[in-house]
C-alpha cells in the first residue's frame, strides 16, 4: 500500500506549496502534463499551473514534464518554460522517471513527481524512490485507458480518504 500512497495532495498544482519541496530537501520536480497542467489533449497551460511552474522555478528547483503522451505537446509547453520534457514514457516504467531523474541531474532522494493518477505518477515515482504528490485531475475528458484505470482507481481513493491521506 505505501507504493501507491501519496507523501501529499492537493487540489490543483497551484495549492501545492513550494516551501513543502524546501523542507523535503527536493532539488527537482518531475510534474505529469495531461490533466496536472494542462486539459487532457490540450497545449494551454492553464494560468494557475503556470504560475506555479514559475514559482518552482523561482525556487530553484528543477522541472521536467514526464508524460505517456507521445504528441509534441510536452515540448512546446517544455520550451515555453525552459525545462525538460520526456514524452511518451510509459510511466510507471522505472526507465520512465530514470530518465527524468537524469534530465534533472538529480538523485531519487532529492526529487518529488506531481500527477493526477496513483498507478502512473505516485506509484512510478514511489518505485523509483522519490515523494510523490497526488492532485486532482483538472478535467473528466481523457484517453480511454486513462478511463478504464480511473475505475481501477476509485476504490483506492475512498481507502485513502477514509484513512486521512487524502481530501
């Protein structure tokens, strides 16, 4: 159960506290693209996420946009933010969040993964050995595998609202 249970949550990117990365010792982010910044299928960066992504960067920490998505998306909002992207990368394949750890050029230790699904981005990121942060998606339109594994998800959540993991 802890490979699937988030170190966080929140509501949306923009209520996730920077100062929490600073007390976790986190030298880079790795944030999921579809439905954590942006709609799914979407190239706009909504403000809030937008600004957040500033603010991290502000911070110092290092970005890297880690995402099964294999559309050029990730690299037009990647070079609107000057961080790194990875695309298409099978999360929650160990390869998959390897690589960004390396685009970031840090150790699992010294990151954290942001993202809106349990059995791509908390449990990838758990696996790799970093503090994962769980938020809620940013809309209901989503590729259909997404779909079917949200379903996967449901009983999982409830278990973790009623434990006080999650809100």
């Amino acid at each position: 159960m802890a490979l699937l249970t988030p170190d966080a949550f929140a509501q949306r990117l923009s209520d996730i506290d920077v100062g929490m990365f600073e007390r976790w010792d986190v030298s880079g982010v790795i944030v999921d693209l579809d439905n954590t910044l942006v709609p799914w299928n979407s190239r706009e960066v909504t403000s809030d996420g937008g600004a957040w992504i500033r603010s991290v960067q502000r911070a110092g920490i290092k970005v890297c946009l880690l995402t099964n998505n294999y559309s050029s998306a990730a690299r037009t909002i990647a070079d609107e933010f000057g961080v790194s992207a990875i695309a298409g990368a099978l999360k929650p394949s160990p390869w998959a969040f390897g690589g960004a750890l390396r685009a970031l050029g840090v150790s699992a230790k010294q990151a954290a993964v942001v993202g809106d699904q349990i059995f791509t981005d908390v449990l990838g990121g758990k696996l790799a050995g970093m503090r994962a942060v769980l938020v809620r998606p940013l809309g209901t339109a989503e590729f259909p595998t997404t779909k079917f594994i949200r379903l996967l998800e449901r009983p999982l959540l409830e278990r973790l609202r009623r434990s006080g993991h999650i809100t």
